[in-house]
C-alpha cells in the first residue's frame, strides 16, 4: 500500500513570519513564489503576519517559509469561504522523543481537514484514531475506545462502516516524520474537543486482517502517543506575541513545540 501525499482540499493559513525588513519580505515571497499548491494571498510586513491559500500540509508550508531563513508559526487556518466552523489542535507526545501537531479544521459541514506532523516515529505506517476521553492521567492507556458513536465496527477512513475516530495510517519517512494531510466525512471539529488523539506503533489493517482485534483496533499494536484536542484559533483570531502566563515569545515557543528543528538564522543583506 502506497503512502498517500500530504494534500488535501484547499484552505488558507495564517503565519506569523519574522520579518524585519522589506528584503525579508522579498526572501518570503521568493520562498513561496513558484511552490506548487500554495498561493500567496497577503504578507503584511508590519504586522509579520502571511496569508496562503494552499492544499499542502501545513508543516510543508512552514517549512517552505522558514527555507527563507526567516522563522514561522502557524496563527490560524480557515475555508477558502468567509467565516469559520471551527478549528481544533492536539499536542501529541510519546516515550523515545515523539512528538507533534495533529490540527483539525470544519472546512464544511460535512467535511473535515486533519493536517499534522509528528516526529520521532519508526519509519513505515502508523494507525491514527480520535479516541473517546482526553484523559492522560495514564498516558494513552486512559484515553479509552475509538471514539465511535454510532456503534460501528471498526474500518478504514472511506469504508461505510466504520468508528468515527478511524483516520487510517499515517506515514513516517526515513527520518521519522509524517507530514499529513486528509479530508473525512465523518469528523465534526464541535464532537471532538476534549477528546484525544493517539498515534499507534504498528499499521493499522483497517478492520481487513485475521486478526481478533482487527476489526477492534485495526491491530495496529501498542498506543505510542498521544494529546487531547483543543479548541484552536481560526483566521486572525490569535493575536498572542507574548504568552501572558510565562513571559515566552511567539517565536521560543515555536522552538520548544512545533516538530522539527528551528531553521539556521540567515544575516540581512
């Protein structure tokens, strides 16, 4: 089985951008300028703000604005139409480094966009399911069932019968990231906050094996991470330049949280 590549239906971002001058606005610019599946719509230089349109994940887009040698946060996701239906976010973490951002955004409806990235994993194909409580209290282990209600069995993410929670596989490269990127009809961002995700060991089947638990789990093995989900900014709904409660900057924050190195600081030309 192929692994899919992290598009999915268009939406845009909004960006905090360290940008300082007007030749770091043109070294943005020239990052973006050319990128298939990104459309830049508005930087705004004072407010160090970039807004795109894009059907990337929103980590390949970071990464492409930070190639600027300029770093980047993302502040909110939004449709391509006026107006939100919610947006939600987990910080997924795990023994051995794992670690990551699984974001969900009501696009329609009766669509909904989960986009992440997690590193730290084994290479090859993950299991990722919406579980019903966002109780860590035990790690994963407390996070309970699939989040499932309407009582299916479990499946894969097109399959008629399926739990709600049933995202499929997520796949890590040769350095341990996934970046993904997909559409579900069956999520509703307003059913799962407060609820978790969790990243599993092993592939999920996707209720297709032999296996007893196959049409349980997917058999996709021991819980390897996890986060509860939380409501998240829609579009220009997230002014924070300094956290009020500690005093940590947009960007230190970024280098503590988000997956991925920090990008090496290019000197003003």
């Amino acid at each position: 089985m192929a692994a899919p590549g992290p598009r999915g239906p268009s939406c845009r971002l909004e960006f905090a951008v360290q940008m300082s001058c007007e030749s770091c606005a043109e070294a943005v610019r020239g990052a973006l300028r050319g990128a298939p599946g990104v459309r830049l719509l508005e930087l705004r230089l004072e407010a160090q703000t970039v807004l795109v349109e894009t059907e990337l994940a929103a980590e390949r887009v970071r990464e492409l604005l930070e190639a600027s040698g300029r770093r980047a946060v993302l502040k909110g996701m939004g449709g391509t139409e006026e107006g939100s239906l919610g947006a939600a976010v987990a910080a997924v973490a795990g023994p051995g480094g794992v670690r990551g951002l699984v974001r969900f955004l009501q696009v329609t409806p009766q669509s909904c966009l989960v986009d992440g990235a997690i590193d730290g994993l084994q290479p090859g194909p993950h299991g990722l399911h919406v579980h019903e409580f966002g109780d860590l209290s035990r790690s994963c282990d407390s996070c309970g069932d699939h989040f499932n209600p309407d009582g299916e069995c479990h499946g894969g993410p097109e399959d008629e019968h399926r739990h709600a929670g049933d995202l499929g596989n997520i796949w890590a490269d040769a350095d341990g990231r996934a970046a993904f990127r997909m559409e579900d009809s069956r999520l509703k961002v307003w059913d799962i906050i407060g609820r978790s995700v969790v990243v599993d060991a092993g592939e999920d089947d996707l209720g297709r094996g032999s296996h007893p638990l196959s049409r349980v789990t997917g058999n996709s093995g021991p819980r390897l991470a996890c986060g509860v989900v939380a409501r998240a900014a829609g579009l220009f709904q997230n002014p924070k330049r300094v956290c009020s409660c500690d005093g940590v900057t947009l960007w230190d924050e970024r280098n503590q949280a988000a997956p991925g190195p920090p990008p090496a600081p290019t000197p003003h030309l």
